[in-house]
C-alpha cells in the first residue's frame, strides 16, 4: 500500500476515534441525566444532547464505511 492511502486510511481511523469518543461522552451524559434525574437541566438539554449523539453517531457510521470501502480496495 503505496503512502497516500496508508495516511488516509490513518486520518479516517483518527477520526473514528474522535467521533466514538463524542459519542461515548455525550450518551454518558445522557444516561446520566436520565439515570440520577437532575432537577438543574434546562429542558432543552436533553434533545439537544440528542441532536449531537445523532449527528456524531451519523458522521462515525459514515467514516467506518468509507474506510471500510478503502481498505477492501487497497
């Protein structure tokens, strides 16, 4: 595997791991909120914590499916 695509496939696991490690944060905190029901959230917090464990799981799904397309064509 020629340099360029062993620097691409690394930058997608890069972010693969920032992304897993949004998610993991923000569906603690959800579970959190949840869990202990904390009397001091704002009742925008919830869906907006939501919002981004959606759009980070959305972007993470996204990047194992382009590495995966690029590592089966190299």
């Amino acid at each position: 595997m020629d340099k360029y695509y062993e620097d691409k496939i690394s930058m997608k696991l890069d972010r693969i791991s920032w992304y897993s490690r949004y998610v993991d944060c923000f569906s603690r905190i959800l579970n959190d909120y949840i869990e202990n029901g904390v009397s001091n959230i704002s009742p925008c917090d919830i869906p907006n914590l939501s919002e981004l464990l959606a759009g980070f799981s959305k972007r993470l799904n996204r990047k194992i499916i382009e590495l995966k397309s690029d590592w089966e064509f190299r």
